[in-house]
C-alpha cells in the first residue's frame, strides 16, 4: 500500500487520507507483516474491526503470530469539556465533531473548513437540558442528556449556536424537535429531502424551527446546501454556522 493513490471525484486526496490515518489509534502497520506480495482488492472498516479482501486467496505462510487487544495499551481518558448546564437554553443548536468512523468519513469526503459531522438541539426536562437528535447509531430520533451527547470520549470539538430574538421562539423549536423523539421518528440514511417519515440530524432541526415560524435557510437555502453524488442536495451541519438567524455562544475543545 506504500504507492496508493486515493481519488474523490476525480481529484488526487492522497494526501488528505494519509493526515486522516495518522490520526487514527491504533494505527495498523504491515511493514513486517509476513505476507507475499498481495493485491488487495477491499478494505472493510467499522467501529470494532478492519477486514482486508484479496481476488484469490493467498498461500500459506509461515510466520510469527500477531495480535492486538482492545485495552492492553489503554491511552489517558480525554480531558472533560468546561460547561456548565445552566449555560444552555431551549433551542440552542450544538454541532460536533464526532470521533467515529462514520464522522470521520463524513468530514474527510465532503471537507469545507470548519466542518462537523452532526447537530443537535437542546430541550429541557425538570430543569435539566438534553439534547434532540436523529441518531444514526440508534437509526431513530433521540433525547440525551447533554452530559452525554458532548462526552470528550466520543466527540473532539463542539459549537453552540443560539437562536436570536425572542427566546420564546428558540424554545418553541425545542418543543417541535421534541415531537420527533416522541414520535419516535426513524434516522434518514438516505438523506431524502422527499421523505416525510424519517429525518437527518440537520433536516430536524431544520424543520423543527421552521414549525416554530424560523426559517433557517432563508431565501438562499440553495447556499446553505450540499451536493452530494447519489443523493442530491444535503443539509451539513457546518452549513448551519452561517445562518444570520443565530449567534455562536460557546466553542468546546
């Protein structure tokens, strides 16, 4: 793999993918690997395994056993994020930085400088603020509590955007988004705009504070969108820093 070549949309990102790799813990190395030349053919990566395709299966080698466990060199739990709940009102807009595979595929594809990777929307129960999002993890419309949506352990950096004007219509979008938990609305991994029974994350509170009279994309929603290859015009979180409706009032790193 020392010669590899990554293209997106016709142009050369190799270098791009290398800085994402290196980013990774723990990061695999094949330089004493005894393996035979091979030509792999697929590379399979999730949350808990990598899985590496040949065209023919390879012959038998003799070699030394190679193994790694989760855990054996555990690295320093991550510093927590300085906040306060009583920071965070009805209707803030959080967007992260996710540390998942699937954030970081999300960012490292349709990178723009100061890209997130998911959002979300803060609604208070007994005093205490949660955060409504569609998950794409639990595939439905969730309510959790702040504390964990922003866990250092599963998220790099955070920005909290506030809605201007009369906080009765922040809170009024809070209440919508919360409809959607309710109603246990399922996540929208097509990202199908047309689709009136399931939501992305971005797509809900879209349209949770378009409920609530405010309308986030204005009369230039066209700017705030992204064309994505086989699935149209896609609402990213980082999209959503823009919006002249809202102010930044917290950044978490």
């Amino acid at each position: 793999m020392k010669d590899m070549r990554v293209r997106v949309n016709g142009q050369d990102q190799t270098g791009a993918f290398r800085e994402e790799i290196k980013k990774l813990h723990p990061l695999l190395d094949f330089d004493n690997f005894p393996l035979p030349p091979l030509s792999f053919s697929e590379l399979h990566v999730n949350d808990s395994a990598v899985r590496l395709s040949t065209r023919t299966p390879p012959k038998a080698v003799e070699g030394i056993p190679w193994r790694y466990e989760k855990g054996t060199f555990p690295l320093p739990p991550p510093e927590p994020f300085k906040f306060s709940p009583e920071q965070f009102e009805n209707g803030d807009i959080i967007l992260v930085n996710g540390k998942s595979w699937r954030s970081k595929a999300l960012t490292f594809f349709f990178r723009h400088p100061g890209a997130f990777s998911h959002s979300g929307i803060v609604r208070k129960a007994g005093g205490a603020p949660f955060v409504v999002h569609a998950s794409p993890e639990s595939d439905h419309v969730e309510m959790e509590p702040l504390e964990d949506f922003l866990s250092p352990l599963e998220i790099e950096e955070a920005a909290v955007y506030r809605l201007k004007g009369e906080k009765i219509d922040a809170e009024r979008a809070s209440r919508e988004a919360w409809k959607y938990y309710l109603e246990e609305t399922p996540f929208d991994g097509q990202f199908n705009k047309h689709d009136e029974h399931a939501l992305y994350c971005t797509e809900l509170i879209w349209k949770a504070c378009r409920s609530a009279g405010i309308y986030l994309l204005g009369k230039e929603r066209a700017s705030f969108l992204t064309s994505v290859p086989f699935y149209g015009n896609v609402l990213f979180p980082s999209g959503l820093r823009s919006n002249p409706l809202q102010e930044q009032v917290m950044f978490l790193e």
